[in-house]
C-alpha cells in the first residue's frame, strides 16, 4: 500500500492516531533481528512479490509455508518479517517470574485488521505450553493463545496470534510451490489452444485435467498449468494436488466454482465414469484411505493401498460400487467434506478419477 492507501485502509477499520502510528513505524523498520538455522530448520529469504522485498523464515516447513499461505491470500494486504520487539512478562512451570523482549515472526495486515503473528509447530507448542504455561495455552477448539502477547495488542486495538502448522494446508502450498515459476515468469499459450481449453471447461465445468487432455492431442498439461497461474481457468488449489491429473478439476472461474459447489452437480459428461477409462494407478479413496488401481480384470481387481499389501475384490462388486455411487457436494464453510461432484460410493469407497 502507499500512504493514502494506507490512510484509507485505516479509516475503514477506524483505528485511533496512536495506533496508526505504531503500524506505520512497523511498516516502515527494518527486520529487528536477522533470522538463524537451528538443528532441524533451515532458514532462508523468500522473495516476496505482494511486498516487493525478500522476507525471512527460520523454518522452511512452518515459517515459509506460513508465507507461501500470506503471499496469495487475497485477505492479506501486507505482511513484515521480525516487527520491532515488546516487553511481555510470564512465568514458567516453576512460578518463576520471566520477562524480556520478544520479537514475533510477523505482524500482518488484513483487511479486517492487523496483528502480531507467531509460528510454531504443534508439537513445539505443546512442548512450550508445559515448560511456559502462562505464555502457550491451547484453548478447547484447537487452537493456540498467549496471554502476554495479547495483553500488549488488545489495548492497541491489535491482536496477537499463536499459529500452530496444523493450519497450514499441505495441499495448497505445494500446488503454490509447484505453480512458482509459472507464477514469476509468466507465458503465453497458442491462441487457439487457449480459445479451445477454455471453451472446454466452459461447457464442462468440472472437468478434470486428464479427461481435458484426453480430448484433444494438442492440449498439454503445461498449457493447463499457465492458464491456472494467470487466472485464465480456475481449480481450488486446496482440494487436489495438480500433479494427479485425474484428481484435478477445472472451471472456467471461481464464481463457476463456487456455484456448483453450494447449488448444484457438476456436469461432466458421464462416460468420464466409464470404468473403462480407468487406467493402472488411478488413484482411489476407499474409507478416507488412498489407493491404487493395480488392475482391473474380468473376474478380479486388484488394489494397492498407501501402507500394506495389495488386495483383490471381485470386479462386478467393484463395478456395482462405481454405479451406485451418491454425488456428494464439498462444503464452502472450511470443513473438509466430499468434493462438489466426487463420486463417492457406497461403503465409502470412490474413484478419484471421477472427481467431476
């Protein structure tokens, strides 16, 4: 933001003198502290398109997640490595009294407001909530507080948070990590290939990148990829890894998305259902577990699970399942339920092919 962007942005949040000046010195200090390796992390510099500078991470698996997950996040705005330090006071398991300076990860602004935010893992905190009870608390939903962090933002009109890596999505970030370079140094696809895709998806909202492959020779799996990152087609980024082709689905926008989502079934054409056109290591979910198709005979089929030995069920059960299978809708509201237009079959079992 520039300043008069800044001034708006506080006006709408309606934020006291005091407090804007705060942020706005945050804005604009240096890191306080240069981040450091530690036994188990590797630190590093992300260079930050949203902010135009390179920001710190002292752990490549929470940090710099944490910052993959800021750097798209419409929501947002800004967001500043090592914020100048505060004085908090604890006390640990003892009773001893601690107090000192603490420098958090990130303080970052959102459209909705602005807080200190610290990063930890789950089982860091855990360790931390035993030897400094005062400090880490984990509240009955989940989630982490520090009554001393807080108790420096709330009379600020700020707040403080302890974000735990189980808020990370796995799936999210390493489709951010994997569309990086199509995202930093965009390129173009044929015209008519473009014009073809999006035609294609348009018609066929849902449908997933292997049956759009399918359709035409000429359709590559990069130009699919290029279209993505310049927001040419839309996937839901957290739902499948854009690796497995048969597990992505395509739309020609959010608003598309969204709409079968919440109101209706997707429309792919229902020979995408043919388990004819499922192949060797298509991947499959049969009680929340993956699996893989090792073949699928007249009699037989075989299945391949993450963790143990293959197993054999008979092909016309196998078959009765895929028929019979409900259309289930993934909800909007975060929880994690089936996918709009998954093909979930009874007892739980679903081929991912047929996410639609």
């Amino acid at each position: 933001m520039n300043q008069r962007e800044f001034q708006q942005w506080c006006q709408t949040l309606k934020l006291p003198a005091s407090t804007r000046e705060l942020i706005n010195s945050i804005r604009e200090a240096p890191p306080a502290r240069r981040v450091q390796g530690r036994a188990g992390n590797v630190s590093g510099t992300y260079p930050s398109q949203k902010m135009g500078v390179t920001i710190q991470f002292e752990s490549h698996k929470v940090e710099l997640w944490a910052i993959y997950q800021m750097e798209h996040d419409p929501e947002v705005v800004e967001f500043y490595d090592q914020p100048p330090a505060f004085p908090i006071k604890y006390e640990n398991k003892s009773g001893r009294k601690i107090g000192h300076y603490h420098t958090p990860d990130f303080f970052v602004l959102r459209k909705t407001g602005a807080a200190w935010e610290e990063w930890k893992s789950e089982k860091e905190l855990q360790r931390l909530s035993e030897k400094y009870p005062t400090r880490y608390q984990k509240r009955e939903d989940g989630s982490w507080v520090s009554p001393p962090g807080a108790a420096h933002a709330e009379p600020l009109g700020l707040k403080y948070y302890v974000r735990s890596d189980a808020e990370l999505e796995p799936i999210l970030i390493q489709n951010l990590i994997f569309l990086e370079d199509y995202l930093r140094f965009p390129a173009s696809v044929p015209p008519q290939i473009q014009a073809e895709i999006e035609e294609l998806v348009k018609t066929n909202p849902g449908i997933t990148l292997v049956s759009l492959m399918a359709t035409e020779d000429k359709i590559r799996a990069n130009d699919i990829y290029i279209m993505i990152a310049q927001s040419k087609i839309y996937v839901d980024l957290a739902a499948s890894p854009l690796k497995e082709h048969s597990w992505v689905q395509l739309y020609p926008d959010q608003q598309t998305h969204d709409a079968y989502v919440i109101y209706g079934e997707s429309k792919i054409p229902s020979s995408i259902l043919n388990t004819n056109q499922l192949v060797a290591n298509t991947p499959l979910l049969w009680d929340g577990r993956l699996w893989r198709l090792v073949n699928m005979g007249s009699t037989i089929t075989t299945l391949l699970p993450e963790k143990g030995q293959p197993i054999e069920i008979p092909s016309q059960f196998f078959q009765q399942l895929l028929e019979s299978s409900p259309n289930r809708r993934r909800r909007k509201n975060g929880s994690r339920g089936t996918a709009p237009n998954e093909c979930r079959l009874s007892r739980g079992f679903r081929a991912s092919q047929q996410k639609i």
